[in-house]
C-alpha cells in the first residue's frame, strides 16, 4: 500500500512536459479539444432549435388545416371570415366531371341569398320556416355554382371568352332606366343594400351569368338547327306566328313555343325582347334574338307601340342541350359535392312547410 501510495505521489508532481517542435503539434490539438466542449454545445443547441421550430410551425399549419376543414366541410361556416379564407385558397366546394366548383363561388351566391332574405324579407334564421328557406338558399346557390363551373370547363374546351368589353356593355344597359342612366356609383349602392355584393363580386358573377349564356347557345346544336328550319317561314310576308309553331316538329329537346307580351315598358326586363320590338315598324318581324337571360332564341312582331309600351308576339326555341348534359353528369354520378347540402323542393314549399 505505502508502495502504491508512493508511486501516485510521485505521477502527480510530475512537472509538466516541455513544448518543443516534436510536441507542439500534440499540444495544439490538446488546446482546441478543450475549446471544442464551448464551440460545439453552442452549435448544437442553434441546430436544435432550428429543427424545433420547423416541427412547431408544421403542427401549427396541420392544426389550422384541421381546423379550417372542419369548419368548412363539417360545421358549413358561412361567417364571413371563412369566407374570405376561401377567396384566398382556392378550396372546391364540389367537382363537375373533374372540374372543380370553388367554395368561394358557392359562398358569395348563398350569402348574397341570405342576405336579401334576412334584411329584406325578414326571415329568422332561428325559426323552422326560416332555416328551410336558407336551406334552399344552399341548394340553389351549390346548383347554381355547378352549373357555372361546368359552363366554364366547356368555354375551355370551345375556346369561348367574355372580353371586357361585351361585360362593361352589359353593365351598361343593367344601369338603363325609364329616367336615364343610373350612375354607376348609385347602381353600385343598390347591388351592396340588396345583394351584399362589392362592385368587384358582382362583376365575377355577372361574368359568369354572360358565359354560361355563351356556351349554352354554343353546344345547343338542336335548338340552332330549328331556328335555321322555321327562319324562311317566319320571315315570309304576311306569317302567322301560331300557325307556324303548330306545324313546326321538335327537333331533339327543342320545341318552338307561341306567346304574346300584352302592353310592357318599352324597357322591360324580358331578355330584350321589348327593346328589340320597340324598334320594329307594326306588323314588322325582327331576326332570329338570343335573349340575354340565355332561355332561348326569339323571334319578334311589333303589334302595338305608343310613347312609353310596346305589345308584340313571339316564338321561342328553347335552349335545352346545356341543361340535359348537366342533369346526364349527375346522373352519371359525376357531379360530386363535399358537403353535405339539404334538399328543398322550392322556395315556396319552404316557407309553407
């Protein structure tokens, strides 16, 4: 034991080794490995916190999708924040033969809806006759969102466009009025108190109203062909409009229809028919109208005229072709909704019910 004691004493006052060229090297590295213990811990923890912060904001989106999918898809937020959340994201409400239907674009026509019902009509959300008619409100609105999608998927595929020019016409002629012209700003103000909708979203949706027009009178091949079919009769001397649609045949889904105005407005919202006719001479039949609500091809006799009326007779062939390719897809199980809409027969049912 005194031994081993002895020979520890000894190593422990040992003085320390000189440096000489032969051992600097090994004390260099002697001296950065105990600078190491300081340098590396200090990497480490800046690497760490990196990471940790790269794991918190992927929970925190994670939680956030979860949260926005459930209020979306799950609750049907229609708050105006999750509405504008999905102007932002481009989120699909449903899909028509692969395209998709924005939640954005269902959401402004059903909140417009509500809109007019609560303020105008004073309908209480919180009454059993209220909530039905909110829920046909998301039916006509989730309908409505489809068809315009589907619309634009086939202006797509038939390289069809609105220009900026034909929307601003149409805007123009909305602001006509037996007075004049309503000035944009006033227009602007009647849209906000009645619909809800900034002048740029009723834009989109009129946009949308004159495309789905477009494509409907483009893909109807049918209802073109009985118009080019009855054109030479109706603009014979002397036609009878009655008589010509009794003896005319359908052709697939398009059947020409008789009908009679009686006294309008000169500028009454009938699709342009009034206008139109106000600028024939009695007895005097236009050409071939699309009409701009997208019903229809006209044809139009000036029966009567006086300052501020006009009383004409028309044949309409319907359009059709557009509707039947729609109701075939659903049919075919290719029009598919991600949230779950009520179904109401009509408006009407649901405020007797």
């Amino acid at each position: 034991m005194k031994k081993l004691l002895a020979k520890v004493r000894r190593k422990t006052n040992q003085p320390p080794s000189r440096i000489t060229n032969e051992t600097v090297a090994e004390h260099r590295e002697k001296i950065l490995a105990g600078g190491r213990r300081f340098k590396y811990p200090v990497q480490y923890a800046r690497h760490r916190l990196v990471i940790n912060a790269i794991i918190i904001s992927l929970a925190a989106v994670v939680v956030l999708s979860v949260i926005g999918w459930w209020r979306l898809y799950l609750a049907q937020d229609t708050g105006t924040f999750m509405y504008r959340v999905t102007k932002v994201l481009p989120l699909p409400v449903a899909s028509v033969d692969g395209y998709p239907v924005l939640y954005s674009d269902y959401l402004m026509k059903y909140r417009s809806d509500a809109y007019y019902l609560e303020t105008k009509e004073q309908v209480s959300p919180n009454t059993p006759d209220g909530k039905k008619q909110l829920d046909y409100s998301k039916q006509k609105a989730m309908q409505d969102a489809i068809a315009d999608a589907y619309a634009k998927k086939l202006a797509g595929q038939l390289n069809i466009t609105v220009s900026s020019t034909e929307l601003e016409a149409f805007l123009k002629s909305q602001r006509q009025s037996s007075d004049g012209e309503v000035s944009q700003q006033t227009y602007d103000a009647v849209i906000l108190d009645y619909y809800n909708w900034s002048p740029d979203e009723y834009r989109s949706i009129t946009s949308d109203k004159l495309l789905r027009r477009k494509v409907a009178y483009a893909v109807d091949k049918d209802a073109s062909a009985l118009v080019k079919a009855i054109t030479p009769q109706v603009q014979a001397p002397g036609s009878n409009f009655q008589s010509i649609v009794a003896g005319s045949a359908a052709i697939g889904g398009s059947k020409a229809t008789y009908g009679a105005s009686g006294w309008v407005p000169k500028n009454n919202t009938d699709g342009g028919l009034a206008s139109a006719a106000s600028k024939l001479g009695r007895g005097q039949v236009s050409g071939v109208i699309e009409s701009t609500t997208g019903d229809g091809y006209y044809f139009v006799r000036l029966l009567d005229i006086n300052d501020s009326q006009v009383s004409y007779e028309y044949i309409k062939v319907p359009l059709s072709t557009f509707d039947k390719d729609l109701a075939s897809l659903k049919t075919a199980g290719k029009i598919k909704e991600y949230i779950s809409v009520p179904s109401v027969s009509s408006a009407s049912s649901a405020s007797t019910q």
